[in-house]
C-alpha cells in the first residue's frame, strides 16, 4: 500500500488550489522519510499483528480521521479552516528523523523543530491563511504530543484549557492512531 500517495490525494481533495500547491512545495523540501517506521525502536505505535507502521501510513490515518468528523469545527474541504488543520496534521512528524531525515532514532524534540520550521516561514503561510489560523497551526504542531510535548515546563501542571481546540484534536488524532484505534478505507 502505497500511504504517501493517498495521503497526498487526501490533501489534494480537501485542501484549497493555494493550500495544496503551497504543500507540494513544503513536501519536496522536507526530508522524505515517509517510509521510515513511526518508532525506530519499534516500541510504540504498534498495531495489533505487532507491525509498526511507517510516518505515511501513520499521517495518513490522522488526515483520514479528521476529515471524516471536521465538521465537528464547522470545517468544510477547499478552505482555508481545512488546510490549516490538514497542514497541522501533515507536518506534525514532518521531522521526527531531525532536519535532515538521517537521525538512526526518533528526534524527541521533533515537535518543537517543526513548529520552530513553521514559525521560520511564518509570512509563507499567512499567503494562504490569516493570522488566527496560521497561530493554530503553529500550535497545534508544537504541542502535538499532549503534555509529553519539548515544551511544556511542568508535566503535572499542564491542563488543555490553555490551548485552542484544534490542538486537542491533533494530540487526540496521534493517540488514536498510535493506540491503533483509527480504522481507514484501508483493509488489511
């Protein structure tokens, strides 16, 4: 199963000409490593058989998922609310190898580097989305792993109440497809 593809035609299909256009020229620049697996150790995001899936087919479930029940946020596809979630979505690991995609193991701070990429080309997004938007996004991929994210000070302290919803449901999107809950048009 080629993941990368239907998450790219996933994209294509629900994200706005500019959106999707303004992701093929981030994805060419980003270390490709799709096929990699989603723990280099093997240790999480196992699925049931024991199988670790790779960054593609874990990004796929996510933007699979969201799309199904974005209306939840009163998103329809082909606009700007949808390709600020869906670029949330497909960014949120998009370094999880380091910068450069050859790191032997998982970067642990791989959250706080592609916010911090994010925030680097911060007027390239707001071509595409207002600053509001482009603020969520941000947000939503520097604090995607919850309370385990680089940057939260104070694990016990941490409370959701301090963050926008859509971030809650990318954190809630990578639980669910590393707990392999997440069930997609793909049947295996």
């Amino acid at each position: 199963m080629d993941y990368k593809e239907k998450l790219i035609a996933l994209l294509e299909e629900n994200m706005t000409e500019k959106g999707f256009k303004l992701w093929q020229g981030i994805n060419q620049r980003l270390p490709d490593i799709w096929e990699k697996p989603t723990s280099s150790t093997g240790k999480w995001h196992r699925k049931a058989n024991g199988r670790v899936p790779s960054c593609a087919e874990h990004t796929y479930e996510m933007l699979y998922a969201a799309v199904k029940v974005y209306r939840l946020f009163k998103i329809n596809p082909k606009t700007q609310d949808a390709d600020k979630l869906l670029f949330a979505i497909a960014l949120h690991d998009s370094l999880k190898y380091g910068q450069f995609g050859n790191r032997p193991h998982t970067d642990t701070q791989h959250d706080k580097s592609a916010a911090d990429m994010i925030k680097g080309n911060r007027e390239t997004f707001l071509k595409i989305l207002n600053e509001d938007q482009y603020q969520e996004m941000e947000e939503a991929v520097r604090f995607h792993s919850g309370q385990w994210s680089t940057q939260v000070s104070n694990i016990d302290s941490f409370t959701w109440d301090d963050y926008k919803p859509y971030t809650l449901f990318v954190h809630m999107l990578d639980m669910m497809s590393t707990a392999d809950i997440i069930q997609t048009d793909v049947r295996e």
